[in-house]
C-alpha cells in the first residue's frame, strides 16, 4: 500500500481533508474585531455541525463492513459514528436555530447542550471497544497504566476547576444559571479528558495491531479528542470572561477537532487489511 493509500483509504478521508484545509483558508478570512457578528462567522461555525454529521454517516457504513455489532471494531464504529452525529446535531440547533433564527449570539447552556453532552458518553463506549480490539485490558494490570488511566483525569478536572471557577469567576458563583453553566464547563473537559486518557493508553498499544495499519488513525483520534477538550476549555472560559467570539479561536480548534475525530474514525476501513 502507497503512503497515500494509508493515509486517505478511501474517498470521505479526502473529502474531510479537502473541507478542513478550505475553513482553515476561511477563518482567516473572517472578521472577528466587528461590532457586530458577520454572517460568514455564522455560516464558518455550521462547518462543526457538518463535518462530524458526516464523518458520523460514513462510520456506520464503514460500520456495516466490520460486521457491525458482531465484532468491537464495527461497535466501536457505531458508537464513536453517533457520538459524531450526535455533536453536530448540537451544532446544527447552536448555530442554526439559536444563531440564526433566534439571533442569540451566545447560547449556552442551552438545548443544544443535550445533544453535545451525549456524544461523550457514546464515544466513551466506542473507544472502551476499541480498547477491547488493541487489549488495554491486559495492559491495565500494569500498575504504572492504572495510576495514569486514574490520575491524570483527576488532575486535569481540578486544574479546569480552578481556572473556570476560582480564576474566571473570583471563586464566586452568584446564581442558579451559573450553577447550570458550572456544570457543563466542567462536565465537558471531565468527558474530554477521561477519552483523552483511554485514547492514549489505546495508541501506545496500537503499534501491533493490524501491523501498525491503524497507527496513524488512533493517533488522529488522540489529536482530535485533545483538541475537543482544549476548544472546550477555551469555549467555558472565555463565555464565563463574555470575551467569546463566533467564529474565534474556540470555533477554529471546535472544527480541527470534528474534523480529527471524524477522519480518524473513517480511516478505519476494513480494505486497509488486504492491502
């Protein structure tokens, strides 16, 4: 198999890629010091909700091809496709009902959060199959793996806790709202990060697997879920200092992320074995 050939298997990998190098050109293009929010950063931000949307379809035809829930890797396919699918429907209703048409320009916490937060808990369990694929439970027995898996996630969320709450809001937490707000600001890099942590200790043992013919899709995974959770962060944090921006730098690393993600889980094409 040519280096091409390994790194775009098949037609959506090349679609995703052609449509993320056109919103990297688009975004420095956009006007982001306005008075007012220019429709081209709207439109820049549906880009979160259609990429993911049809990375997400894709996967489950992809899906379809490992055997669906008859193997971990289809399972893995079909939870991290409608975790992909599940975010950008957030996407959609965040730019498309809120920005659009109610013409708010920074809806959060919202109905869109409904959707946005189910997508962890499904690429949660699509990343637990894929673990079961590369064999992460027998690497867990390791003590040194076991104190990473356990802390670091730890560590993280009480570092988002202090910077979103005691640095962004002096410590002071002044309503029923911002108990709400709380809420999802830390829920969001918990999500991240407790995937993060599964998706490394998944890419250290992928080496092997397949003949390494999955390597450089994991390691797009761990890319795109470590940059979900820093647009995730940047987005908490600079809504709680109303400084946020459409179309700013969280919606930039919110794209890179989808698009990461979405590529990653469409580089697993069953083809890819026989070549």
């Amino acid at each position: 198999m040519n280096t091409f050939r390994k790194v775009f298997p098949n037609t959506s990998t090349i679609l995703l890629a052609v449509v993320y190098l056109a919103s990297i050109i688009w975004f420095f293009l956009l006007d982001k010091n306005g008075d007012e929010v220019a429709l081209s950063n709207y439109l820049y931000t549906l880009l979160q909700g259609i990429i993911p949307i049809w990375g997400g379809l894709y996967g489950f035809v992809l899906a379809k091809k490992w055997g669906g829930f008859s193997s971990v890797v289809g399972k893995f396919q079909i939870f991290c496709s409608a975790g992909l699918v599940s975010w950008g429907i957030g996407s959609l209703i965040f730019v498309g009902y809120y920005n659009l048409i109610m013409h708010i320009e920074v809806p959060y916490p919202s109905l869109a959060d409904l959707a946005y937060i189910l997508s962890w808990p499904l690429w949660g369990v699509g990343m637990v199959y894929l673990s079961r694929a590369t064999g992460v439970k027998t690497a867990l027995h390791n003590l040194y793996n076991k104190f990473f898996v356990l802390i670091i996630p730890v560590v993280v969320i009480i570092a988002s806790y202090y910077l979103l709450v005691e640095v962004a809001r002096d410590g002071v937490i002044s309503s029923s709202e911002d108990f709400v707000k709380i809420f999802f600001d830390l829920a969001y890099p918990a999500g991240d990060v407790v995937i993060l942590t599964l998706a490394t200790v998944i890419y250290g043992l992928s080496f092997k697997y397949f003949g390494g013919t999955y390597r450089f899709a994991i390691y797009v995974l761990l890319f795109g879920f470590f940059i979900n959770y820093c647009a995730d962060f940047s987005f908490s944090y600079l809504t709680t200092l109303g400084t946020f921006v459409p179309g700013g730098i969280s919606d930039f690393l919110f794209t890179t992320a989808m698009f990461a993600i979405s590529y990653g889980v469409n580089a697993f094409d069953s083809k890819s074995i026989s070549k």
